[in-house]
C-alpha cells in the first residue's frame, strides 16, 4: 500500500518537457485566451510571454501549472 501512494506522488511531480519558444497554455486557461510563447524554465519557474505584450514583458508561472498547446 505504501509503495503504491509513493508511485502515485512521483507520478504527480512529473513535469513536462517544455522547449523555449513553444506555445504553452495555463491549467485551466479560458478558451479565449490564446496560448504564451515560452521563454525559459528554470528552477521550477517558467518565463512567458503574449506575442501581443511586445519582447521586454514577461509573465513568471511555476512550471507545473504550464502545458503544451495543443
């Protein structure tokens, strides 16, 4: 029983692969809200940015919360 609640909490701190300059959305992102240009990921903190927001602003997200777009 053990073994398997430590598999399910490595499971849960997978992250995914994320390449600098991918779309990525927000988990639960609204529908209308297109996708963010990704920066860089380090440290757990993830840099992104709206093509619209021009190249000096950037938005920091934790890493777990970003996902590709699909």
């Amino acid at each position: 029983m053990a073994s398997s609640i430590r598999t399910a909490n490595a499971a849960a701190n997978v992250l995914e692969l994320l390449y600098p300059g991918s779309f990525v959305k927000l988990r639960n992102q609204p529908s209308d809200l297109p996708p963010f240009q990704l920066i860089q990921c380090r440290g757990g903190r993830c840099w992104v940015r709206q093509q619209a927001w021009g190249s000096l602003v950037q938005w920091e997200v934790e890493h777990q919360r970003l996902t590709t777009a699909a």
